[in-house]
C-alpha cells in the first residue's frame, strides 16, 4: 500500500496499518463476517494526499515486530534523523524594478480607497448591528407592553371578578342575617309564649304547695307535740345510761392515760439512747475526716 502526506500521517497509517495486520487473515475475517450479518457494509472513501515537497531531507522508515507474549505482538516504527540542512537560494537574476513618484501616488490612491472602503463595511456592519439592535429593542419592548397590557387586562378581570364575587357574598351574608333575625325572632316569641304558660303553671303549683305546706306544718306540730312528750320520756331514760356510761368511759380514760404516760416514757428512753448512738457515730466520722 502507497501512502502520501506529511510525516505524521505517513507514521499513523503506518502504525495502524501494522495494528491491523494479521499473517494468517483469520483474527480479521471472522469478526468482519459476523458484522456483516448485522450491519451493512460501509464504504469509506480513499484520501490521496499530496507528496511532501523534497526540502534535501530524506525520510526513511522501519517497522519492527517483536513477540512479547504468547499470541501478543509489538511494533516498533523508527524513523532516521531528520537533516537540519537547509537548501541554498538561488540569486534572482530579474533585475530591481524602479517605482516611480506616480506609482507611489496611485498606491496611497489606492491604500487610502481600500482604507475608507473599509471603514465603510466597518460603518455599515455596524449600522447593521445597530439596526439589528434596535429591532430587538423594538422588538423587546413590544413584546414588554403587550405582556404589561395582558398582565394589566387580566388583572382588571380578576379585580371584576374579585369585586362581583364579593358582592355576591355580601348578599349571601345579609340574606342569611335576615333569615338568622327572623328565626330568631320565631323562637324568641315562641319561648315567651312559654315562659308565659310555664309561668301560670309556676303560679297554680305554688298555692297548691302553700296549702299542702300549712296542712303539712298542722299535722308536723301535733306530731311535734307527741314527740316532745315521748322525747321528756327518752331524756330521763337516757340521762341514766349517761351516767352510767360516763362512769365507765372516765375509767377507761385514766386506764388509757396510765398506758400512754408509760409509752410515752419508753420512747422517750429510746430517743434518748437512740441520740446517744448519733452523737458517738458523728464524732467518729469528725475524727476520721480531720486524719
């Protein structure tokens, strides 16, 4: 395979060229078959590039393969040393022009129409450029009103809204109110109507238990009477058993103050040796922290 152009890509080629190169055809075959299968085959077209100009250097090239490994190869691309040599000039044998004072003037003419010409495509790129701006500006800011207006129509239908809303809902609340003051007005007719009744009744009860309370106080004060008599009688009974039971509950009572005065003693004993036993048991601990 021949392969023209510049050094790096006569190196690439080559180095790719030997990557892919296999002795027996097989490793290579295989999977191109199987890639058919599924995809079709692409074509890619051939770069022919032109040969480096000569500049009194030649390049030469030599690849070498060794085996590193069972079934794994290395290539080595070495290229010569370049020759730093550069080739001579040929002298010029046409003779020097002689420019005259007109051919001076006609190329300042010259210069100086490429230099406006050049400023006016500088002046008229930038009025297209302000042009263009000021479309966008124009553009931007028609954009900015028909927003605030479309803001400002939708706002103004809200604020309608809101305020027809709130009417309605105003008008809700009265008519409720005046429905609320109306039934209101119902019970509280209706709840004097029967306080009125509750009232009579009230009335009729209450002479009804004036008569049975005095027919009552009657039969209470002759009863009364009767018991006062039976209670004279149950008086004298129980001023006996009185005496009697005192007599028995003043024994009980000096019984029970000889008892108490003597535990009374006792426990003071026990408090006192109790005490005894702290003060011993505080002066060992005293004794203890001062060592």
């Amino acid at each position: 395979m021949v392969i023209f152009g510049s050094p790096t890509t006569i190196v690439s080629e080559l180095v790719k060229e030997a990557l892919l190169r296999c002795f027996c055809n097989t490793c290579r075959s295989a999977p191109t078959l199987d890639r058919n299968k599924s995809q079709p085959m692409i074509l890619k077209p051939l770069v022919r590039t032109r040969p480096p100009r000569r500049t009194g250097m030649l390049m030469a090239t030599e690849v070498r393969c060794k085996e590193q490994s069972k079934g794994g190869l290395k290539y080595e691309l070495v290229l010569a040393d370049p020759c730093m040599d550069s080739p001579l000039r040929k002298p010029s044998t046409s003779p020097p022009k002689s420019i005259s004072a007109e051919d001076i003037e006609k190329k300042l003419k010259e210069a100086e129409e490429r230099r406006l010409s050049l400023e006016a495509m500088k002046l008229n790129q930038l009025n297209e450029k302000l042009s263009r701006l000021a479309e966008v500006n124009q553009k931007k800011e028609g954009l900015t009103e028909e927003f605030q207006e479309s803001t400002r129509q939708n706002y103004e239908k809200k604020i309608e809204a809101f305020k027809e809303n709130r009417e309605a809902h105003i008008k809700s609340i009265q008519e409720k109110q005046r429905e609320h003051v109306s039934r209101v007005e119902e019970v509280r007719k209706s709840l004097d109507a029967q306080t009125q009744e509750m009232l009579a009744s009230i009335q009729k009860k209450i002479e009804n238990a004036n008569e049975a309370r005095e027919a009552q106080i009657a039969a209470l004060q002759e009863r009364l009477r009767n018991h006062d008599k039976h209670i004279a009688d149950v008086r004298k009974q129980l001023e006996d058993l009185v005496d009697e039971k005192r007599e028995k509950i003043q024994k009980k009572l000096d019984t029970a103050q000889e008892n108490r005065a003597a535990i009374y003693r006792e426990l003071q004993t026990k408090l006192q040796e109790k005490v005894g036993r702290v003060v011993a048991v505080g002066g060992d601990t005293a004794l203890l922290l001062s060592a």
